[in-house]
C-alpha cells in the first residue's frame, strides 16, 4: 500500500507529520510505466482515462491508459527542431510547448500526428514552458521571455475539430518580474476560463493574467512556492508541483484570487523529480522527468505516481 507524507504549513518548520496511508487504488495502476530512456515532462488526460505524455529530447508523444497501465509511442518525435515540455488536450487535439526550440506544436490526439508548428519566437533564450486552453484559445508561457503565446482557436470545423490559427505575443506587464532561471512556468485556468494563473518559478510565486493584455497581479501567499512548475487549479485549491524539492504544494486560493495559503504539502516516495500534473476523478498523477546532472542512460526508467485529492 503506498503512503503520502501530509506536511501541515503551520508545522513546516516544527516537524512533519506522520506518513498515513492512501487507501486501495480502486482498481487503477498506482504506478505507470512510461519507456526506458523517454525523459517525460508533460501530462494531459481525458475523461475516459487515456493519458498523453511528451518527450523532452525528441517531442515523441506517448499514449497509456490509466486503466491498464499500459500504452504506445503514437509520434516518434525529431531528433532536432522538436522538444515537448507542458500538454494540453483540448477537442482531440494536443497543444504541446517545445521548450528551447521557441516553438509551440499541436497534434492529433488519435492518430499522433502532427498538424501544427508555430514559431513563436527567434530568440535564442527562450523556452516554450507550458499551456493551457482557455475561451477559444491556447495560451503558451515563455520561462525565459516575459510573454505569453496566444493561438486562436478558429470557428471554423474539420472533421469536428477547430482549426488553429496564426499566433500572437502579449506582452507580460504588472507584477511580474522576470530575473535569473525560470520564471512563468505552469499555467492554468480559472474555472470560467476569463483569468490565467501561473507560477514563476524561480522566486516561487503565484500571478493572475487577463488573458487579453498580459496584465499581471500577484496572488498574496503565505510562504513561497519556489521550484514551482505545472499547477492544477480544482475549484479554489491549487496543486502546485515543487519538482527538484519533490513535494505537491496545496494552496487554497481567496474568491477573487487575490491571496492564497500554503496549507500542506503532499510527498510521495514514488515522486523523483515530479514536473506537471494533471487530474482523474479524485486522483492526481504526476510525471516523474527525474532530472540528473548529467543525461541519463538509454535505459533509464520514468514513471508516473498516482496519488489522491485532498479533500475539502
């Protein structure tokens, strides 16, 4: 049976406390498989289970069922001019961010095919972090350059899908400041779909941003949650992924997303390295990139943990 470790904020500096046990995994692999020597990053998952995780290296999309456990490399990736970082599934689609290639990508969630390449930026010093869909389009952030990527999501249909259109910059403006390392990573959605939040990385804080101009408010937090990187907004409460210290921060979020308390922290022992998130029902999986100093073998193992919601 695996056990999470629940670290209450008010206790963070006093002492932890004690591992208490998930419960039966209802049926559903706890941990999932993904290929020897893939390096994932990013996670999106439908509504029947199937889940779509990237390559950093290459941009390969690999396909599993959280079901079964079990899965298929439906894009083979590019050993140069891809790189697949943060995912989003929306409408049989998958909006993928490409990292240092400054590019964005989207492809067929089916058939894994690639339908898409944006080029968002020329710029050397730049990575193409995460996204999110919201209100007719995908909103792509730049770790390294203060914008975000807007691509449109056309009325037009094909084959039941929209059809994406050209992209533009918006400018970041506020009060965000970007500095050394990463900055805006993680991005999602409030749940009417008008306000972004995200997560600057590197001085661990959380922003709102109106998706129209770029325009950034700080979220007041009780202590910081540096290392963030993918964040999953469920009702008030925002699951904030702290990778390199390897622990899921749980903020809950004022009305207006004005403030937020760092209430616990969720540790696992099958985390390493844990980068995004997303959702399944109550339960929450989390991509373990298992980043090292130097690359990794060939045949180096990547999974992903499956651990629970914490209730309201």
């Amino acid at each position: 049976m695996r056990r999470i470790t629940l670290l209450a904020a008010w206790m963070a500096v006093a002492a932890s406390v004690l591992a208490t046990p998930l419960g039966a995994g209802g049926g559903l692999p706890e941990k999932i498989a993904l290929p020897d020597g893939f390096r994932p990053e990013g996670i999106a998952i439908s509504q029947n289970g199937t889940f779509y995780v990237g390559s950093i290296p290459t941009g390969a999309i690999y396909r599993g069922s959280l079901k079964t456990g079990e899965g298929e490399i439906i894009n083979q990736g590019a050993a140069t001019g891809r790189a697949s970082i943060g995912i989003e599934l929306h409408d049989g689609r998958l909006y993928v961010a490409g990292g240092s290639t400054g590019s964005g990508f989207v492809f067929n969630a089916r058939s894994g095919r690639l339908l898409k390449t944006y080029r968002f930026t020329t710029e050397t010093d730049t990575f193409v972090n995460d996204v999110v869909v919201a209100r007719g389009a995908a909103y792509f952030t730049d770790s390294r350059r203060p914008f975000l990527y807007r691509v449109p999501i056309g009325s037009h249909r094909h084959h039941g899908h929209g059809q994406p259109r050209e992209a533009t910059a918006v400018p970041l403006s506020g009060a965000i400041v970007y500095g050394a390392g990463n900055n805006a990573n993680g991005i999602d959605k409030s749940r009417d779909g008008r306000t972004l939040i995200i997560v600057q990385t590197n001085v661990g804080k959380l922003f709102t941003v109106n998706r129209r101009t770029g325009l950034t408010r700080e979220i007041v937090l009780d202590e910081p949650v540096v290392n963030g990187d993918g964040i999953l907004l469920d009702g008030r409460t925002l699951y904030v992924v702290q990778n390199r210290d390897n622990k899921v921060a749980v903020v809950r979020l004022s009305r207006r997303l004005r403030s937020g308390d760092v209430q616990m922290h969720i540790t696992d022992p099958d985390f390493d390295v844990p980068t995004t998130i997303d959702d399944f029902g109550k339960r929450l999986y989390a991509v373990n990139a298992r980043f090292r100093p130097t690359p990794p073998p060939p045949d180096f193992d990547y999974w992903l943990a499956q651990f629970r919601k914490v209730s309201d």
